[in-house]
C-alpha cells in the first residue's frame, strides 16, 4: 500500500534527490530517511543505504533478463507456429498431390553425367550433346533429367523425337516412364499410347512423342498450356542430317524463354558421319559430354552383359572400340571392315557342326539368293561357303535347285548334309513364296522383322570379329560384302543408314543368322 508523506519530511527529502511533488512509496521514504541520517553522520544508515542501493540493482538487473528471457520465448513461439504452419502446408501437398519433389537422386545417375547436372539446372547451355558407347546409360540421364525439368518448370512441355515414329513406343517411351519410376513420381504422371504422350497430372503439362518421318504431325503440335521448352533427338545419327534437326527445332521450339535440347546416339565408326563432325563444330550455346560403360556401376549392367563387352574387346578390339567406347574409328564409306575373303577348306567345313540358311526373294531384275553359312559362338567368326542365284526362276523351281546343290552325298551316295538339318530363314516380305517352298518340303520359315531388325542385324554383322567367305563357292557374295558402303550426300558427307540396294546376298545371310541376333545382347 502506498502512503502519501507529511510535509515536513518531504522538504527534508528534497535536498537530497529533488524529490519534490512526487508521491513517494513507503520505500522510497525509507530510502529517503536512511540517506538524511547518512548525511548527518549515522554510520549505521550509511551502510544500510548502501545494501539497499546493491538490492536495487540486483533487482534491476533481474528484470531486465526477466524481459529478455520473455522476448527470446516469444519469438521462439513464433518460429514454432511458423514451422508447425509449414509442416502442415507439406502434409496437405502429400495428401493431395504424392511426395513432395526433391529432385534427382545423385545415386541415380552414373558419375559421368553429374557434374552436367548443375549445367542443366542452371541453364548455362541451350544444347545438350550426349556421345558414348553401348551401356553408358546416357538415354537413363537424359529421361531423368526431363522429368526434372518438367517437375521444375510449370510452363514447359517436351517434345522427344526418333527418325521412325513407330520405335518410339518400344524405346523412348519406356525410356521416360522408368525415369518416372525411378523418381517416385507415378502419381504424378499419366502416360497414354494412344496418343503416345505422358501428361503430368496436376499441372496438365505434356511429354509429346513424334518421328522425322512424319514432318506434320511435328509442326501441327500445340500444347494447352506454355510452349514446347524441351527437345530430345534419340539416336541422332539416325536422322537425315543437321538441315533436318535444324528444320524440327525451328517448327517445334516457339515461344518461351528457356529452352533445353538434348542430342544423343552412339558415335559411328565414320569420321566422315555428319554426326561425329557435327559435335566437332564449335558453338557457344552446347556442351557436348562423352561417356562409356566403364563409369557405370556394374550391377547396373550385370555380369553376362560385361562378359559380351569383354569377348568382343579380345576378339575385335576395333568394333569393342567403336561400340563400347564410343570411339570413332573408322575412315572411309565401307560397311563391312572386318571381310576376309579365303578359301574354306573341306577339313574345316568338316566341322561345322550347325548351318545357318537363308533366302532373299528375287526374281529380276532382283535375284533370287541362297546362302549357307557356320557361326562359331566362341571366336564370334562367321563363315559363308555356299550360294544360289538366279533371275527367273518359281518357287518350285529354286527348291529343286537348292536341294539339288546342298543336300550333300558322300562317297557311297548317303547324304551327310541336307537342307532339312536346320531351318530356311526367309524373307518375309513374300510370305506366299516361303509357303510354296514349304509344299515344296523345304524346312522354310519367315523371318519375323519388327522396327529396328535391319539396323540391329547390320550392326550384329559388323560386330563379328571375322566374315570369312569363299570367293570359289560365293562369288557374288564376296562382291557384295567387299563393295557395299554407305551412303553419301551431294557434299560426299556419309549418311547414316544402310542402302537397299545391292545387297541381297547380305541380306540372305542376315536372315540365316535370325535365330542369333535376334537374342539381344548378341
């Protein structure tokens, strides 16, 4: 309780602190009164004022933590709110929407490409070149890296291209939808095959996919929000040339700020490929990353596919090269570099201990050819020592031939090689003729062909460490594995591809060979 002072003492009070017309507490009189008798000499008051005077600052100093204590919890309590807040906003995002998007997991990507990682978030290029060998996962970084950017860039749509529009299903596609998988992000994404496309959920953002083959379909795409920003050439070294990438870009990439190309394909043996010159060219705006298996953890692979890399490294050092590294190593146009033409002797004939046979229709001025041939699985040699051509000729007429020429007899007319040991692979492009054959009873049977099949059975023949053929036996043969070479443009630049034209022993012999490059991984 607070008691006004008399007058009297009040006055005395004065002299010492002004305290004048204020209304002093009980303490304050006291205090007021200790240090008049301080001031008259009382010893006694003198130390008494001075302990109070301590108390006072204790007091003081007391509060003043007291206040600082309450101002640091208060601004805890609203960093607490601020974060219980947050956590509630992200529990209502995982609700609604899946996982909440971090980003690319670092252990989803070979060592190769992670230092590009940070090329491509900050878009310090335009045009990302990928060149490598067989199993450098470089179409796994690319997918991966989409659908990063499409989680990250609300305005963005992708556009991926092949040469042919109907391996996009097969490759591509899937390529995209396991990188969706692999990122946790299956609710989030709807991906369709007709039409081919993947539509990101929430945000209605699309993932076209289109071939060079069809130019209008390329140029008649219109996102329903934003604008074309991501384009992927797949097996760039498919397409027709840097004017056909060029013409695609200019159609395709309208409006938008940012843009993101990526080109990938395995080197050609070529120097004189447009694609191995085209990544030699100097552009401000590209950064070309070159990769191989070796910096790919092996379980990625498994054993069986890096024992195959192995054999091919010890049996034709020059394809592993090309293939596996990545390396260009070719010099000319000849497609086939690994020829040799000898004679086969009967000794080694003698062991062959399983044929291959095939057929290429013909009649003219288009031929009909036969080959025979032996593959040893171990040294990956190929032997070609039997033909039949003719122009003119039925159905009827060529089985009779065939088996008139192959059913062979030894010294006492048993026959110890026949034509019905194996089977006859045929091109399938005439399936009437292979079913006369088999009224015939010839042990024939259609190649079964699918998009790629060429491409994969040309490479499969170069990748053999030796095709030895016989010039007596297989002259036409030995003429056209020895003068078949690629394509050129009207600048004598290589073109990528295979030319239909003068091949139809080759052609014979990969149908033969069906049952062993059809096994992926051959």
């Amino acid at each position: 309780m607070k008691l006004p002072l008399q007058t009297g003492k009040i006055e005395k009070a004065k002299s010492i602190n002004d305290a004048s017309n204020k209304n002093l507490t009980v303490t304050n009189a006291i205090a007021a009164r200790m240090a008049v008798s301080a001031m008259s000499g009382d010893t006694k008051a003198v130390q008494l004022l001075l302990e109070a005077n301590g108390n006072m600052r204790d007091q003081e100093e007391i509060e003043i933590k007291r206040k600082e204590y309450e101002l640091k919890a208060a601004e805890l309590k609203i960093k607490q709110d601020e974060h219980e807040a947050e956590m509630a906003k992200l529990q209502e995002q995982k609700s609604h929407h899946g996982p909440v998007y971090r980003g690319i997991p670092c252990l989803s990507i070979a060592p190769a490409f992670h230092s590009v990682q940070f090329d491509i978030e900050d878009h310090t290029y335009t045009e990302f070149d990928f060149t490598g060998g067989r199993g450098s996962t470089k179409s796994s970084d690319i997918s991966l890296d989409i659908i990063d950017l499409i989680m990250k860039h609300q305005e963005v749509n992708a556009l991926v291209l092949r040469n042919v529009g109907n391996t996009l299903r097969d490759s591509v596609f899937n390529q995209l939808v396991w990188a969706i998988n692999e990122l946790g992000l299956e609710s989030e994404f709807k991906p369709t095959k007709s039409p081919c496309e993947i539509t990101r959920i929430a945000t209605g953002q699309k993932i076209f996919f289109r071939g060079a083959d069809d130019p209008y379909k390329i140029k008649s795409i219109k996102p329903e929000k934003g604008y074309i920003g991501i384009v992927w050439f797949e097996e760039l070294d498919q397409f027709a040339g840097p004017e056909t990438v060029r013409n695609i870009e200019q159609s395709a990439m309208r409006g938008g700020d940012l843009a993101w190309v990526f080109k990938s394909f395995n080197p050609p043996k070529s120097a004189n490929n447009w694609t191995n010159e085209y990544v030699l060219l100097p552009k401000d705006n590209r950064i070309v990353i070159k990769s191989d298996y070796l910096t790919v953890p092996k379980k990625w692979l498994g054993q069986n596919w890096l024992d195959e890399a192995e054999q091919l490294k010890k049996l034709n050092p020059v394809a592993y090269d090309n293939e596996y590294l990545g390396k260009v190593n070719g010099t000319g146009g000849q497609v086939f570099e690994n020829v040799t033409v000898r004679e086969i002797t009967q000794e080694e004939r003698n062991q062959f201990d399983r044929i291959y046979e095939g057929v290429d229709w013909g009649w003219y001025p288009d031929p009909f050819h036969f080959s025979r041939m032996y593959y040893n699985t171990e040294t990956m040699k190929l032997y070609i020592y039997g033909e039949l051509r003719c122009n003119k000729k039925g159905n009827e007429e060529t089985a009779k031939m065939v088996r008139e020429k192959f059913d062979i007899k030894d010294e006492h007319g048993s026959i110890k090689q026949s034509i019905d040991d194996g089977i006859v692979y045929c091109d399938s492009a005439e399936q009437k003729s292979t079913e006369d054959w088999r009224s015939f009873g010839m042990p024939a049977r259609n190649v079964e062909k699918g998009p790629g099949s060429v491409d994969y059975s040309m490479k499969w023949l170069q990748r053999c460490a030796e095709i030895v053929i016989d010039p007596v036996d297989c002259p036409e043969t030995v003429k056209e594995f020895t003068h078949y070479e690629y394509a050129r443009d009207k600048d004598g630049k290589v073109i990528t591809g295979y030319p239909d034209k003068d091949n139809h022993a080759i052609d014979s012999v990969r149908y033969a060979m069906f049952p062993v490059w059809r096994k992926r991984g051959q």
